[in-house]
C-alpha cells in the first residue's frame, strides 16, 4: 500500500525548489508592448466559447480580434477571482492545520498566485481595458472541519486543472498573440505544480477521512464537487463579455446549447474527472 502522507513529505521540498528556480527567472519574463498585436488572436479560436456558431462565421478577422481580446481578458479576469479566494484560504492555514513541510510549501504557493494575479491585471488592465466583475455564485454550506479542508483544496484543484487545460492550448497554439502564449506558457508552468500538490495533498486527507466518514459524507462531497465543477463551467460563458462585443441577447443560451461547447466542456474537466474517479470521488466509479 503507498504511504500518502510519505509521498508527501517527500514531495513538497521538491517542488519548494522548483519554486526558487522560477522565481529566479522573475526579472526577464515578459515584455510588454505598447500596442495589442493586429495580426492575431489574444486567445485560441477553438476555446472560443462564441466560436461553435453561426454568427462567428459572419464576422471579419477585426471583429474577431476585438472578441478574443475580450474573451482573454475575461479569462484572466476569471482567474483573478479565483487566486482571490485561493489566496485568502492559503493564507488562513499558513503555519496552521498541517505539517511544516506543507505550510512551508504553501507559502511559495501563495507568493506565486499573487504574481500571477499581477500579471493577468496587467494585462487585462493595458490591453483589455477593464478586469470583468466575479459573477460566479458560491452556496455556503455546513460542513465538519474535515469536509471544510478537503473542499477547499479541491476547488482548488478544480479551478486550476480546468484553467491549466486552457493555459496549455493557448500556449501552444502558433495563431495566438505572443504576450497572451507566453503568459499562459507561464501559468501553466506554475500550475503544473500546484496540480501536483494539490492532488497529494487531497490523496492523503481522502486516505484519512474516508474511514471516518460514513456513505453521507461521502455523497454529500462528492454531489459537491460535481456542483462545483458545473458552476466554474458556467462561468466561462459570460455574458457581459458577450454585451462588450455587440452580440446579441440570447448569446449565452446559445452557446450552452451548442455542440462546440459542450465538447469544450468535456475536454476541460476530462483530467478532473478521471483523478476523482481514480480516488472514489465520483459518482460515475
Ligand atoms: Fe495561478
Ligand atoms: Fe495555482
């Protein structure tokens, strides 16, 4: 049987180090141009929610700038309020509630989603002009210290393996602008190791949680997590941003209904689902 909490411990140094070595590589990260670029997108077409109908075929290479612009600045907005809840969470358990070895992780944990935060203002701020307002509802509910703490960090995890998938389709995809390729490029090396804490620090605290919850607990966090998943969904089609872009009303339950998202949708939370199947996390076992 694999010792969890062992992995653990060996683990968090690991990627503790990991952490130094980007930060060394702070000062020559970007370079900020005056200008957005004329000659590509801000974001991949294909994760274009508005891109799966009819009406973006209408439109001229202008007109799809000025909705990729858009739709990346949301993007970067939607993380923005994400790192905003992850970081007031981080920093409540800092030196508290777990070992030394995670908190010390943590801390690194917390300075590279302030950076982060920083980067996408910036540019949502210079190039995008606006950050979009956090619509995305939270239900509160009543949970024993356990569920609190093994919620929290899945959510995390949640919200950041759905935003590494778009990370990495954005930083690999040759059509899109080079700030916007090279900031996900960034994220998603960062990501990569949150993800990695992330789901060895939830495979510990299952391992011990699960045999001192009963069959409710568990359905009652796992009905949880399903929800949680569909609302960070919803959030990406916004439709503020569809009003900035001049598209029509009823945008949004068109886009829900259309194939292209609905293969979106999938494809963004494939990994999510197999992790929480692999743990008993899931409904679908
Ligand atoms: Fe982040
Ligand atoms: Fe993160």
């Amino acid at each position: 049987m694999i010792d969890r909490t062992a992995r653990l411990t060996r683990a968090t140094p690991r990627l503790a180090e990991l952490s130094l070595i980007a930060r060394s590589e702070d000062s020559r990260r970007f370079r900020w141009p005056s200008a957005i670029a004329t000659d590509r997108l801000a974001m991949s077409e294909a994760l274009l929610p508005v891109a799966g109908l009819p009406v973006w075929e209408s439109l001229d290479d202008e007109r799809r700038r000025e909705i990729a612009l858009l739709e990346a600045t949301h993007f970067f907005s939607l993380n923005i309020a994400g790192e905003r809840e992850l970081m007031a969470g981080i920093a409540q358990r800092l030196y508290q509630g777990h070992s030394v070895h995670v908190s010390r992780y943590l801390q690194h944990f917390l300075h590279e989603e302030n950076e982060h935060t920083a980067v996408f203002a910036r540019f949502c701020l210079d190039y995008g002009g606006r950050i979009f307002r956090d619509r995305q509802v939270s239900f509160p509910r009543q949970f024993t210290k356990g569920e609190e703490e093994f919620l929290f960090f899945a959510r995390v995890l949640v919200f950041e393996e759905i935003a590494f998938h778009y990370n990495r389709k954005i930083a690999d995809d040759p059509d899109v602008w080079s700030l916007a390729r090279d900031i996900n490029r960034y994220h998603a090396d960062d990501e990569s190791r949150h993800i990695a804490f992330g789901r060895l620090l939830l495979e510990d605290m299952w391992e011990r949680f699960i045999p001192i919850w009963d069959a409710g607990h568990k359905a009652r966090i796992v009905s949880y997590l399903e929800r949680y998943i569909a609302s960070v969904l919803n959030s990406y089609v916004n439709p503020d941003v569809h009003r900035a872009a001049g598209l029509p009303a009823g945008t949004r339950d068109q886009i829900l209904e259309s194939a292209h998202w609905k293969a979106l949708r999938e494809e963004s939370t494939a990994r999510t689902r197999r992790w929480l199947r692999k743990i008993g996390a899931s409904h679908d076992v």
